[in-house]
C-alpha cells in the first residue's frame, strides 16, 4: 500500500487548520456581533464558549483523525471495527457537500467583485447603486455560477498536488498574506477621521448590552467559527504527525482565528463609523457598504482590490479543507485515484452549486418551508449538520473510545509531558462538557 499524504511541518498544520477556520464570517459576522453585543464584554463570553465548546469538539475530532489515520467514514470504521459507528461518517460528509455548495457561490462571489475592482466600477458612494450592483450579481442567472465554477476549478488545482504538495504549500503563502493584508487594511481603517466611533463599538466594555441572546450568540459564533463538525479537522489530523501536540495546534488555531476576526473588525467597523454608515452584518456588508466607502476613499481602488483578493483568499483557504473532505473519503473508501476523486467531486458540487445560485434567480420561486435553496442548505448544515458531527465526534471520543487510548493522544505518545489536571481537564471537556453544551446549540437551531 502506497505511504499516505501528511504535512511536513507545524507551521503547515497550523496554517491549514487555521485557513480552515478563518472564513468570512471572521469578516463579515464577528465584527457586528462583538459591537452590537457590548464589545470586549461579548469577547469575553466569546472565549468562555471556545474554551468550553469548540476546542473540546477540536480534541475529538483531533483523537478521531490522527488515531486512525483515515476519512471521516473509514476513521469511525478503524477505531469501532464491527459496529455501526462508521455510519457516522456521513453526516460529515453532507455537512461538507451541502456547506461547500452554497459556499462556493458565495466565492463566486468574491472574484466577480474582484475582477469588479480591477476595472474600477466601484466609483460610486450612492448606496442605491452598489445595493443594485449587488443584486444584478446575485439573482443573474449566468454569471454567477461561471464564477462558482471558476472559485471550485481553483479549489480543485491545490488539491490536485495533495497534502503537503498542495494543501500545506498553498496555506503556507495564502494564510500570512490574509493576515497582512487585513492588517495593512486595518492600519488604514483606525488612522481615518471619526474612527474613534468605531473602536468604541468594538471594545469599549457595555455590560447593559449582555442578555441571555447575547450568551446564545457567543455560543453560536464559537460553535461554527471554528469549523467543528464539519469534519475537516479530523481529515487534517488524519494528515498530522504523531509527535505534534494536539492541545498546542487547536489552541493555537483558536486564538488565530479569534486574532484574525478581531482585526478584521478593526480594519471594518473604525471606516464604517468614520463615514457615518449604520453597520450591518453579512453580504451587504462587504459587497454594498465596504464598496461605499472604498468609493469615498484617496486610492480607495486600490484597496478595493486588495480587500476582496483577501476575500477570495477567505473563501478559498476554507472550501480547500471541506472538499478535502470528500476526496479524501472517495479515494480511501472506494480506492478512486485522487485526480478522479476531485473531478467526481467537483461534478457533485458543481451541480448542488448551481441550484444554489440559481435559486437567488430562476429557482428563486421554489422553496421549502418557506426557504430557497441556498438557504435551505445553509440552515440545514448550520442547525442539524454541524451539531450532531460535533456531538457525534465528542460521545465516540468520551463514551466508546478507551480512555487510555485518548490519553495517549493527547499526550502524543507520552512525548508531550502536561500536568496531570490538564489532560485530566482536556479528557473531561470531552466527556462531559461538550457534549451538553453541544446539545443546546442542536436545540437552538432546532427551534
């Protein structure tokens, strides 16, 4: 049998999981979430949640991908031979079909908007304008799902040369150039007239403004800002080196991901502010309001440019894990070639992908329970997918795997020599924790 793929080095792990991870809801939920739910006091309950929550789904998925070196359906089939348990493998993988689906229109979105400022059609700061702009771009029947196909066929050319080759090589120069240019625009954003307004909405402490929706929302964003439950951490672990520290990598990837969605709120909400824009969340935010303000900027092109290739790097850096996802699972579990296993792939999203964009045009007349396509996709990998992979990863870790086993893990063989409370804490958070609070969020998105 031919030597598996793996990373090659920490630093590779480490940016491909947190290129995972960062994704545009870093750009365009976060920041509005933080100011509208009283700025640092919501980080604070922010981080509870992912100390909580998200890094104990982290270490499962972790334990479950580098314990059995597989796909999510071959993973649950390694370590529960004879069982049912590998059945459970499918629910990470329609959580990664049905997110990449919609998904990838969304990043169809970003190279149309950058192909858009390259040719200087941002000069415009009338709101009624961009917001028609953004409309034509989303309920166009054609061009969209071209530049889906576009977004997918670049996806596909990194997972074309594998992990180390491709997924690693690509994450190594595409996640310290976000970081940058995020940055470089963040510099820009603060130094603006009146952006003072803006950093008070972000982190001026507002503890009036903390009710049990703001406990809730914490809780969703550090739930789905992570990637947990869509079994893209347990592939990449599939690909991590026994020696790399498992608590290490997902702390790491925690705090990078909470670092990026907190400068992107500074090179956001400080211009929002400083142009005397209400501010909003989601599309609107970065393909209406952000072109207004780019419109009313010296050199404001020029940023334009760089934000939305930022944008693509976003999208892109996120749907590469997700569709490694499936490859992974065609090439190990049915022995396709890895090449055939990203085009097969490629033709099943591809087809999802145009009923998603053509459901904001032609299809936008079919809809179940009240919901088109796209959002039908959306809400069903957000409210049933995504938490029961997570509760499914933390009670096979907690409850079916030998305690030893996952000890073993977290240590790394013995190498990795913790205190006694913090393997005790981390074993715990898996067994107990995580799997209540996952529960609540199910719930939630259930009502």
């Amino acid at each position: 049998m031919a030597k598996r793929d793996g990373f090659g080095s920490s630093f590779g792990v480490l940016v491909a999981m947190a290129g995972s991870a960062v994704g545009l809801g870093n750009l365009w939920r976060f920041p509005y979430l933080v100011g509208t739910n009283g700025g640092a006091a919501f980080i604070i309950i922010y981080l509870f949640f992912v100390l909580l929550l998200a890094l104990p789904i982290m270490y499962a998925e972790f334990i479950i991908g580098r314990r059995s070196q597989a796909n999510v359906f071959g993973a649950y089939k390694a370590l529960a031979p004879n069982t049912k348990w590998g059945y459970v493998g499918i629910i990470f993988l329609m959580a990664s079909v049905t997110i990449i689906s919609f998904y990838s229109v969304v990043g169809g979105w970003t190279i149309d908007y950058l192909f858009k400022a390259l040719a200087l059609q941002f000069d415009s700061s009338d709101s009624q304008v961009l917001s028609g702009m953004f409309n034509s771009v989303v309920t166009s029947n054609f061009e969209p799902v071209c530049f889906m196909l576009i977004f997918l066929g670049a996806t596909a050319f990194i997972l074309f040369s594998g992990v180390k080759q491709g997924i690693e090589k690509y994450a190594k120069i595409l996640m310290p150039m976000l970081f940058l240019i995020v940055l470089f625009i963040a510099v820009r954003s603060v130094t603006l007239p009146g952006a003072g307004a803006g950093l008070e909405f972000l982190f001026k402490p507002d503890f009036s403004k903390v009710t049990a929706g703001t406990f809730l929302a914490a809780l969703g964003q550090a739930f789905f800002s992570l990637s947990v439950g869509a079994g893209t951490i347990m592939t990449y672990a599939s690909y991590v080196a026994k020696k790399e520290s498992i608590i290490g990598l997902s702390v790491q990837t925690a705090l990078s991901d909470t670092l990026f969605a907190t400068i992107a709120g500074l090179a956001i909400m400080p211009a929002v502010f400083a142009f005397g824009i209400s501010p909003g969340e989601g599309p609107g935010l970065v393909f209406v309001t952000l072109p207004n303000i780019f419109a009313q900027l010296p050199f404001g092109h020029i940023l334009a440019i760089i934000f939305f290739f930022a944008l693509f790097i976003a999208a892109i850096t996120s749907s590469i894990s997700m569709l490694e996802v499936i490859v992974a699972y065609l090439n190990e579990e049915f022995g396709i070639s890895r090449r055939w296993s990203i085009l097969l792939s490629l033709a099943v999203i591809a087809v999802f992908g145009t009923l998603c964009s053509l459901s904001q045009g032609a299809l936008k007349e079919f809809t179940i329970f009240g919901n088109n396509i796209f959002d039908c996709f959306d809400k069903f990998s957000a409210n049933i997918l995504l938490p029961l992979g997570g509760l499914s990863a933390v009670i096979f870790v907690g409850w079916r795997m030998a305690k030893s086993d996952c000890i073993d893990e977290i240590t790394s063989g013995g190498v990795r020599k913790y205190p006694a409370f913090v393997v005790n804490f981390v074993y715990l958070s898996i067994k107990y924790l995580a799997p209540l609070v996952v529960a609540v969020v199910l719930v939630q998105g259930l009502l």
